[in-house]
C-alpha cells in the first residue's frame, strides 16, 4: 500500500527514475497488477514518445511514459482513469490524475502561441518556455462550482443528456471570467434549474482531471422558485428523499461526497472525509 506523494516543482527529475507510469491514448498500463513499474519493464512495452517527471511517490522519482505504439503480452491490460475512480488506493489515482493533465497539457502546448516557434521544457519550472519570445506557460485549471441543493429531508439531483440512463447528480457549472465564486453559484443554479438558493457553505475540494478542472463543493438550501432544466444542458432534474435517492456517482467524487456528507448530518452520523 502506497503512503504518500510528493509533486515536483519541474519537470526535470534531479535523479534516476526508479517508477514510471505508462499511457498511450489516455489509457494507462497495468502490468501484473500494478500502475508503477520499473523503467526496464516500461520500456518493453513500446517507445517513448515523450517522459515528464511526477514527482516521488514513497520518496521514488516517478515520471509518466507516453507511448508512440505500445505492444500486446501477457499480464498487460489498459485502463481509462474514470473507470479507476473509487477503485485504486487514493494515492495511485492522485498520481495516474497528475499524470493524465500533464501529458494532455505537454501535448496542446509543443508551440508558442505568441510566435508559433517551437517551446521547449522550462529548467527550474513545470512549464513550457519559447526562448525566441521569452513567453511561459504554466498548467492551468478550470475552478468550478458543484453544489448540492438541499431541502430538508430532500435533495435536488439532475441528470445531463450525456449521462447513462438512470443516472444523476448534483449541479456543477464553471466560473466565468470576473465571477466570484458564490456568483457563479446562484448564476449556474439559476441558469440549470431555474431555482435561487440561501445558506451557502462551501465543504470542500477536488481536483478533477476530466480534463482539467478544480471542483469546489458547496451546500446550499433551497431558497424559492420551480425546476425548470435547462434546454440543451439538464435533461431531468428532481427533488428526491434521502431514503429514495437514484443511481449517483460512485464514493470517490466529490459529487458523492456532498451528498453523503448531507446524509451523515442528518443522521447526526461524522462527515466522511474528503475525496482525493
């Protein structure tokens, strides 16, 4: 069982990578049961397109592989990381995370969007550099809000047109450039549902990296108006009692845990922790 991680500031490991994470077509390597594997094995799988370091995982220096055309053998089998949430060690799905935005992002910034000449990895930072212009970019997130709608014994739950049949959750929208937070909260609840809430308390936050975003959990009590979904946006949404609640989101999410958190509260049971 891993213990811990430590992120690094660059993209440049000071020492010898002793673990590696392999992806190919956003599909990560599990060999013999295990994401981290040793460079040797790794470089049996295909050749490497590009490595961007990690950071240490339990104190090892740790990069993800890309992988131009990765080969088929016994023991190997790929994984997409939404499939993984709720299921690997809250460690390994930080890092196979970490990893998935950084090969995304290295991948859309290769040149300047200044100049258009090629960028290269920056020596001190985790960004990428054009030396002709002297332009830096950095990794960026998406803040989002994602609130639970709560009315005494009932929350609201909606569904989006790309959800499974059956499947629903709690509202979630991004921040528009010179928004604060709790604007873009009454503003995406007012916009997907047609409904003005009160008492908003922000619990937590998860960085989520489908592809690049960072969700900032609220609680907010139903204040006045009718659910009206949105066209295009919201498909269904309804109030649903606690002891009734459809198919949700898997423990793991951040979604998960506003409404679970929710439920401990009423049942005068702790809170569960946050998600990763």
């Amino acid at each position: 069982m891993l213990a811990r991680f430590t992120p690094a500031s660059s993209f440049t490991s000071p020492q010898a990578v002793t673990r590696c994470l392999v992806i190919s077509q956003q599909q990560f390597a599990l060999y013999q049961g295990s994401f981290l594997l040793d460079p040797d094995t790794a470089r049996f799988i295909g050749n490497v397109q590009h490595s961007l370091f990690l950071g240490y995982v339990d104190g090892e220096p740790c990069e993800v592989w890309r992988l131009e055309a990765p080969d088929d053998f016994p023991g190997l089998s790929w994984h997409g990381l939404r499939g993984l949430i709720g299921q690997v060690e809250d460690v390994i799905f930080r890092v196979l995370g970490l990893a998935q935005q950084l090969d995304g992002w290295y991948d859309t910034h290769q040149f300047c969007g200044r100049c258009g000449n090629r960028m290269q990895t920056h020596v001190n930072d985790r960004a990428m550099h054009c030396e002709p212009c002297a332009q830096t970019q950095y990794p960026k997130l998406a803040p989002c809000i994602i609130v639970l709608i709560t009315r005494g014994e009932e929350v609201l739950l909606a569904r989006s047109p790309r959800f499974p049949s059956g499947f629903f959750s709690t509202l979630a929208g991004f921040i528009e450039p010179s928004e604060s937070v709790e604007e873009s909260l009454h503003r995406e609840v007012m916009e997907e549902v047609g409904l003005t809430v009160t008492d908003v308390e922000y619990l937590g936050s998860q960085n989520w990296p489908f592809p690049n975003s960072l969700m900032l959990g609220f609680h907010a009590r139903y204040e006045s108006g009718e659910i009206v979904p949105q066209p295009g946006e919201i498909e269904e949404a309804h109030w649903w009692p606690v002891d009734q609640l459809p198919h949700i989101p898997p423990r793991g999410t951040i979604s998960r845990w506003l409404i679970d958190c929710y439920l401990a509260r009423l049942r005068g049971q702790p809170e569960p922790p946050p998600p990763v």
